[in-house]
C-alpha cells in the first residue's frame, strides 16, 4: 500500500509539472458546460499531458529494451551468451566507456531463477530489472565484496525454494540485465577480458546449460534507443514491453495513465490519426525536456565546486532509484537516464573509498557549451585523488555516446595513454578537431557542428576528490 501512495504523488507530481509547463488555455464553457470545441481542445491537451508524463516515467525502461535489442542483434540471445567487450567508440550505449571491459546479458526468470556465478576478483557489476530498478550488485560493491560468490535472480513468480549460499535478488520483471566490468589492474585490458568470460551464468535448474561468452570487442553495435524515442516506435516498443511483463503493483497508476493512451495489458494497441499524433508529439517534447534536465537544470546542486563549472551527473547520493526523504527527485532521475543507464546505490556513493565518481562537463570556463570545432585544453592537477585510476571521457551531445571520428577512441586513461604523466605536475589534455603539435598523446579528436560533453571519472576516490581540495580546471578554449 505504501508504494502505490508513492507512486500515486509521483504521478501527481509529474502531472502538475506537466500541466505547469503548458501554455496557460481557457476553455469556452456555456451554462457551465463546456462547447464542443473546449471538449476537443481539454481532451487533446490532457491526453498530451498524460503522453508527457508517460514518456518520461517509462523512458527508462524502453532505454532498457534498446541495450536488450543491441545484444540480441550481435547474437547474443536472452538466457543463451553474454557478451564481453574491451568497449569504444564502435559500441554505441549511452555514457559507455572505454575504461574497462564491460560484459552484458539479458537474464530472462520466467522459467525459474538465473544464476550468476562470479569469481573472486575486481569486479564491478549489478542487476537491474526491466524497469532499470535496482535488484542487487555483486563484485566490489556488493555482498561478496570481490572475494566471488553465486548470484540468484529470482522472479516475481517463482514459489520454489531458495538454496542455501546463494545471495539472492528479488526482481519484479522477467527480463532483466546483467552488466559486469572488470576493472583491468595494472592496465592488462586482455586479462580483463579473460576474467569477463570466467564468469558462470546458468539457469538454477540446470547448471550446466550455461550461457555462452561473445566477445563484441570488434563488433559494431548500437544498444541504445535512439531510434525509437522521439517517434511512435517509443511507444510500439513500450506496448510490446507492457504485454511481456507482469504488473509491478507499485507502478499501478502509471499502468492507468498508459490505459488513458491505448496502452493495456492483454489488449491490442491500435491509436488512431488522432492519438498517434499526440504520442509522436509528446516523444518528441518528451526526449526534449529529459535532455534539458540533463544539461540544462537551473538547480544549483548540480555543481561539484562553486567555482567550476564541472556537475554532479547523479543528484541524490546512496539511493537506488533517486529517492529522498521527502520523495522520488523527479528531475534527478530524468536527467540520469537521458544520459545514462542502469542504477544502484553504489554508483551514487559521494564517499571516499566508494567504487566510482562521475562528474560532467559540458561547457567551458565562460559558460559557453563545448564545441566539437574548437580546439579546449583542461588541466587536470596531480596527483589525482583516486586509489585505482582515473579517466577523461568525451561524448557526443547528441546520442550521449562516446564522440566516434577517424581517431577511433574518446579516452584518456592513466592506465593507458596517461600512465606515464607526472604525479606532481599538472596533466594537461587537449579535445579538437585537430591535435595541438606535440599533444597528440594526450588529445582526443572531436568533431565541427556537434557537441560534446566529458565525463571526469575516478575509481576508488579519495577524500579529497569530496572535500574541495582537489578540484580540476574548466575546459579553456585555445584560440
């Protein structure tokens, strides 16, 4: 009961906001009733409000379905092989990169529980359920704490027994993701890899059906949903999502206002001229408002440090699904998922020894936004407060991808091209379309007419990296 009264503020909240950002409409009333043309234009203004909400509250879990998709079109079947990549530039997912290989599958328990046997090692990795909820996170962050263990999915349907030794995640969906990195020490990126495909993933009933390791290292793929999400796909996908799943009871008015619109387990979606535009209407606004609260939000506990214009890229520290005391931070969870994927409590730690941090820099000392026609330098003071390693990331604004050019990388990493820097001096990094000579080492290539933004990662950061003692530059444009 007390997550359906959350979830019913939520939609409140999410409506009134909508209904705010509106126009301001008077409708024309005649003894109280209203005229037809104030019935046409209410109903058609009220449904785009609830297409608005709609959109924006499920976008994460049609974000979900293209990484399921990206994987199912390289071969990679649900339940059947996981893929494993030392990933750049050529596998397109949003703020993917290229710091340590990643492995992915689609984990499907409507037949029974899905088992994930990790061994002892640096590994990082979670399960999220369709719906990009947290289920649990295993590796470093997670119960097993790396010394390896057996992971038990197990899904809303499942009566069995659960055995003992196992650490268990309760998941509401069927389809599910597994994303694991292992983080390449000492800077052996093959070793990592070989520790990707080490790992055991199998059906509890039967162990030795285990899924098959793919190495996707040199395959072109895109795992997003770009192409379905400002279009009437977004909401064709969604539908076909609706009749897979089961209900999550928590979500219950969030499944009404999708009835509102067509959408309705065991019932076919077929919008007319009408409704289709509206829906194609509200995915096109919809993507729009996400990517303002991405790179736009007048909050001001966006900025990691007063004087620089670097961000937070997630607002609400240690939760799993950006809830707060007072409620579920509506616009810290649209602006994660437009630039990201998958969540845990972990990833949003601001504590020192925590797994991982992530700032974002999308504009320039003046508060321009980087121009992948410019040439910018960022100094980035040593040494740099991190017990593991640290990294530079450019991506491109529009399909919040790393940058893809003829360079054919988007990083720089200090176990790799930056493993030799000084760790007293300042290292200083150049982003252009052309390399400043003799920086060529330490420049990574971007493109004229698109932006781009950068993602600071450390993995293990100090106190330091908290504190404000240790803060990098702003972007400086080089003339």
């Amino acid at each position: 009961m007390k997550n359906r009264i959350v979830m019913a503020a939520v939609l409140a909240a999410l409506l009134a906001s909508t209904a705010a950002a509106q126009d301001a409409v008077t409708y024309k009333f005649e003894n109280g009733y209203p005229t037809a043309a104030a019935t046409k234009s209410a109903q058609d203004d009220a449904d785009l409000q609830r297409a608005l909400v709609a959109y924006r509250f499920w976008y994460p879990t049609v974000s979900v379905e293209g990484i399921f998709n990206g994987n199912r079109s390289a071969g990679i079947n649900d339940n059947e092989a996981y893929g494993g990549a030392a990933a750049g530039p050529r596998q397109v997912g949003f703020t993917l990169n290229s710091d340590t290989p990643y492995g992915s599958a689609t984990l499907d328990v409507s037949k029974g529980p899905m088992v994930v046997e990790l061994p002892a090692g640096a590994y990082i990795g979670l399960v999220n359920d369709h719906n990009q909820g947290w289920v649990l996170d295993m590796g470093i962050p997670g119960p097993d704490a790396g010394k390896g263990g057996k992971h038990l999915i197990v899904g809303p349907d499942y009566k069995g027994k659960i055995p003992k030794g196992y650490l268990v995640g309760k998941t509401p969906t069927y389809k599910n993701l597994l994303a694991v990195r292992a983080l390449p020490v000492g800077g052996d990126q093959d070793k990592a890899l070989k520790a990707l495909e080490a790992i055991k993933i199998y059906p509890l009933a039967n162990p030795k059906q285990r899924l098959k390791f793919v190495d996707t290292t040199k395959m072109d793929m895109d795992s997003t949903s770009l192409k379905w999400e400002d279009n009437i796909q977004f909401w064709q996908k969604l539908n076909e999502i609706i009749q897979q799943e089961p209900i999550v009871s928590k979500f219950e008015p969030m499944y009404g206002l999708l009835q509102a619109l067509g959408i309705e387990k065991g019932k076919d979606f077929k919008p007319d001229d009408r409704m289709t535009a509206i829906l194609e209407k509200a995915a096109r606004q919809g993507r729009d408002q996400l990517l303002v609260s991405a790179f736009d939000t007048a909050r001001t506990d966006k900025l990691a440090w007063p004087d620089r214009k670097w961000e937070w890229v997630g607002l609400v520290p240690g939760s799993a699904q950006f809830e707060t005391a007072s409620g579920i931070d509506l616009e810290a969870r649209d602006r994660w998922f437009a630039q990201a994927i998958v969540t845990s409590p972990a990833m949003f730690r601001r504590t020192a020894g925590a797994g991982s941090l992530y700032w974002l820099g999308s504009r320039d000392g003046t508060g321009a936004w980087l121009d992948g026609g410019k040439t910018y330098r960022l100094s980035i003071p040593q040494p740099v407060p991190g017990k593991l390693f640290w990294s530079v990331t450019a991506y491109d604004a529009q399909t919040r991808s790393e940058v893809q050019t003829d360079q054919d990388k988007a990083a720089l990493r200090s176990l790799f091209e930056l493993k030799d820097v000084s760790k007293s001096e300042p290292t200083e990094l150049y982003f252009g379309p052309t390399a400043p000579a003799g920086q060529e080492g330490r420049w990574i290539k971007t493109v004229p007419g698109r932006g781009w933004f950068a993602y600071i990662r450390i993995y293990g950061p100090d106190k330091p990296a908290f504190d404000g003692s240790w803060k990098p530059a702003d972007f400086e444009e080089v003339k």
